[in-house]
C-alpha cells in the first residue's frame, strides 16, 4: 500500500507541473465528438433519427455518442496512461531505479493505474457537467449504485488491457505506434461512435471487449434504453476475470525477459 500511494503522489506532483495536459484530456474527447454530433445533424437534418433509433435504442444520436465520448476517458486513461507510464519513466530516467526497486513492478503500476482512474473521474464529471450545460444533454441520475457498479468493471477490464499495453511498450520500446493500435481496434469494434450492429464483423468482435457490455449498461442507465442488466454483468465480470490475469502475464514475462537481456532503458 506504501508503494501504491507513493506512486499516486509522485504521479500527481507529475501532473501538476504540465497543467496543460490537464485542459486537454478534459476537452479533447468531447472536441472529437462535435464533429460527428454536427455530421449527423447535417445528414439528417435535424437532433433525432429513426433509423438510428432502430439500431441504438434511441433516436437521439447526440447523447448517444456523447455518452461515449465521455466513457472513453476511462480507455485513454488505461490505455494511453498505463501504456506510456513505464516508457515515460524511460524519459525521466527513472525506469531502471523504480524496477530495480524491492518490489514487485506490478504494485508500481497499479499505482500509476489508480491515479489515472481518479483522474479520469475528474475529468468524466467535468465532461458531464459542460454536456448538460452546453448540449443541454439529459440523464438519469438516480441509479447511482448501478452506474457506479458497471464503471468499477469497465475500470478493471480496462486495467487488464492496460497492464498488457504497459509491458509491450517495455518489449518493443516504442508508444506510440503500439498504443494507437489498442485505441483504433476499440474505437472500431466498441460502440464508442456508433452501435456494433451496423455491420456483422464489429458486432462478431466486440463480443470481446470490455466497453461493449459497459457502454450497453452505462447508456440503458443513464438514457433509459432497455438492456439486460444481469447478462452484460455476467459478460462484463468473465472478461474481466480473463483479461485482467493475461495483461498481468503479459507484463510480468515482459519484466522477466527485458532483466535477463539487460534491455530495461533501451530505446
């Protein structure tokens, strides 16, 4: 617990010193979410679709995507965040003290990990604060537990795509291109943007990833669209139960590997 919260600290103390990054994870999903808010209602010439509402469960595509542009601060966060903190730490010279430290790696990431699910939560709330000011978006807050329930398993899932982002950066030396290839393949076979069913191969897929079954729940609850609590629960859980041991594998053998070969700083 030492470590984690020391990890936390240092991490904040990080963050503090560039502020700008800071204005930008609040902003920049929902800057990519206008553009696509401002297709559809030049596509369809007004705030609502049928069609769309045929596919999503409601014809209002603008709190639709919104929604999803918000939830997918949690995917950068674990994703971009935990991916780049071992090869930030290459950056600051740091990365062979902190794992030639008494402790198991793990614990240092799952710091890292937890200061960037709090941070994310900021930055989700903030989110939801401007969309009900400025897009006037509407939702159900009352079902707080629910909510909060289906988010503490997106978190976890996403934990466990993070861990395996975290140790193929420390093998291949390299973030950016690698974690670009997380983002795409969840934005393309997720419903961030638009529901799976559009095509057979996005819905065949997403079957697999963790925000599927999240953003199903997350939008039932909070657009009060009809889903199935209880199997996106049991389908949420199972992958997070598969996903989280194989991405701490996967950086654990990676850890193991880069000591024996002497590659931990390598660029």
């Amino acid at each position: 617990m030492n470590v984690i919260l020391a990890e936390i600290k240092k991490s904040y103390k990080i963050l503090l010193a560039y502020p700008v990054e800071i204005a930008f994870w609040i902003f920049s999903p929902l800057l990519w979410a206008v553009p696509l808010v401002f297709q559809g209602k030049a596509l369809i010439g007004g705030l609502s679709s049928e069609k769309f509402g045929e596919i999503a469960g409601t014809p209002d595509f603008i709190p639709y995507v919104l929604i999803g542009a918000i939830i997918s601060t949690y995917m950068a966060s674990s994703v971009w965040s935990m991916g780049f903190a071992m090869r930030d730490e290459t950056y600051y010279g740091t990365l062979e003290h902190i794992l030639s430290a008494p402790v198991k790696p793990v614990y240092i990431l799952l710091g890292k990990a937890i200061f960037n699910s709090l941070l994310a939560t900021t930055y989700v709330i903030i989110q939801l604060s401007i969309c009900v000011l400025i897009f006037g978006l509407q939702i159900t807050i009352h079902k707080i537990l629910p909510i909060v329930f289906f988010l503490i398993l997106l978190i976890a899932g996403l934990y466990g795509i993070g861990f395996a982002a975290a140790g193929l950066t420390l093998l291949v030396k390299e973030a950016h291109g690698l974690l670009h290839l997380f983002e795409y393949v969840l934005f393309l076979f997720s419903p961030i943007r638009y529901p799976v069913e559009i095509n057979p191969i996005t819905r065949a897929i997403s079957i697999f990833i963790p925000l599927t079954y999240a953003l199903i729940a997350l939008r039932g609850l909070l657009l009060n669209i009809r889903f199935d609590f209880w199997k996106n629960s049991l389908f949420l859980i199972g992958i997070d139960l598969i996903i989280i041991p194989l991405g701490l594998y996967i950086f654990n053998w990676v850890d193991q590997h880069n000591r024996k070969k002497g590659t931990l700083a390598e660029y």
